[in-house]
C-alpha cells in the first residue's frame, strides 16, 4: 500500500489499496455480519417464523379456496402452498435486507460502520462489503426454510432446483439490499426506521405475485395488476419460481439486474459525502 499523508497544496491525499487490503476489509465485514447473525438468535427465529406462519396456517386455510391452474413454469395443478413457496423465499430476503439496512443505521450512528464511512476505503467498496455479507445471510435463511418446506413435502421436481435457483437468489438477494441500502441512506433516525419500512415491505410483498397469479388480479382489479407489473419484487418472485424449476425468465432476470443496479448506484449517491450527507440536510 503506497500512500501520501497530504499534498503539496495541503489536503489529503487519496490512498491507494492493493488486492489484499480490499479482501482484508471485506472479509472483516462479512466475517463480522456473520458473528452478529450468529450471536442474534431471535433473528433467525423470526426470519423463518413469518414464512412458516403463512405456509402453514394461510396456505393450509386457502388451499380449496385458491386453488392454481396450469401457468408457467408449473406443468400440472399445484396446491397453493407449492405456488407461495417462492414468495415466502423472495419474503425471507425482503426481511432480511430491511434488517440489514437498519443495522447500517444503527452502525452508521454509533457503530462500526461509523468508523469504516471516514476511513480511506471508498465508500462504494465497503457499502458493496456490506450488501454481499447481508445476502451471505439470507441465503442461510432461506436454505434453513427450504429444508423444512421439504418435511412438507414442497420441493422441485429434481434436487438440481436446489442448486439452479441459488444464482436467482444471489440476484434478488443483492437487489433487495441495494434497496435496503438506499433507504438506509435517508433515513436520519433509528426511530424513524419502522414507520418508513412499513410503507415500503407491505406494499411491495402484497402488491406482487407472491401470494396470488396475476391473472386474477388483471380479472378484479386492472389498475392495480398494473401495479404489480411496475413492482419490482414481482419479478424477483417469478425469477425464483422459474428457478427453483430449472426455467429461466428472460425478462425477470433483466429487471432484477436494472433495479439491483439503479438501486446500488442511488446508494453510493447518497452515501457520497460530497452529495449524499448535503441531501439529507436539504431534505
């Protein structure tokens, strides 16, 4: 590492970090969001707890009532657990990346990151740590859920659904953290934290093809099949469902990149200095 303590003109000098230093750095984030998942058991109670609910006592209660047709990638009639299970995932990682924003308000307040936001490491590098250690995460999570959902009998039609549904949960995975990220970016309290996440969590999970096929939507409701369109975690849910098949939908995976990117680059915006911080005081 070669660097300069300041200029000739007497501002800082920009420091210059090798491989090494960057793998040192993201491996402590990583290394450290594992230990808190790890030391916070209640958070990998409660990650399974919300699926599980709806698995086992809203699916249970609605299986003749709303039952699925024949719609891609499904090859036959499935019972309306079967067709909920990607949603439940897709849910699993919604959660996890609003927790994994809040902890970065938390640490950007009085936490490590606080320290890690002043340090000479860009802040796109050590926003991008934190994003991957939170989707290292939630991967775990869903895994966790899998194995059960499996005890009930939910599983893809060949154990390679395991494996080809694990790049579609990398993606969403990062695009809901981005999303996470940048919210985090404007908020300015911790207390605030709850209010704006119930307008964003609720919203997006119900108004998805999560719990229902949007075909049944477009028959109630237009406008608001409309809405699900336009949501983007309606095509993270199909992206999950089409992988856990062994499918791929084109079109799913080319808006969870667009967001993922859209919602990474409105993140490291907002944490700019320069930008981000003259924002929020703005605002």
């Amino acid at each position: 590492m070669t660097s300069s303590a300041v200029t000739k003109s007497g501002a800082p000098a920009r420091t210059h970090f090798g491989l090494h230093q960057y793998a040192i750095c993201m491996a402590g984030i990583v290394w450290r969001e594992g230990l808190r998942f790890l030391h916070q058991r209640e958070r990998f109670i409660s990650a399974l707890v919300r699926p599980l609910v709806w698995l086992f006592i809203f699916a249970a209660g609605f299986r003749q009532v709303l039952g699925v047709s024949i719609i891609p990638p499904y090859e036959t009639y499935v019972l309306y657990e079967v067709y909920i299970t990607p949603g439940l995932i897709a849910m699993i990682q919604l959660f996890n990346g609003m927790q994994s924003s809040l902890s970065m308000v938390y640490d950007r307040e009085m936490g490590n990151m606080r320290t890690l936001l002043v340090s000479p490491m860009p802040r796109w590098f050590l926003l991008s740590s934190k994003l991957i250690a939170g989707t290292a995460v939630s991967l775990l999570q869903v895994y966790a859920y899998l194995v059960i959902a499996y005890f009930w009998e939910i599983e893809p039609p060949t154990p390679w659904g395991y494996l080809t549904v694990l790049p579609a949960l990398i993606l969403v995975g990062l695009m809901l953290g981005s999303l996470g990220l940048l919210l985090s970016s404007l908020i300015k309290q911790l207390e605030n934290f709850a209010g704006v996440m119930n307008f964003v969590i609720f919203p997006m999970f119900f108004a998805s093809s999560a719990l229902y096929p949007l075909w049944r939507v477009q028959e109630s409701s237009p406008w608001l099949y409309y809405v699900c369109q336009a949501n983007p975690f309606t095509h993270a849910v199909e992206l999950i469902r089409f992988a856990f098949y062994q499918q791929l939908n084109v079109r799913a995976l080319a808006i969870v990149l667009a967001c993922g990117i859209v919602f990474m680059a409105g993140a490291i915006l907002a944490y700019n200095p320069a930008i981000g911080l003259s924002l929020r005081r703005a605002g």
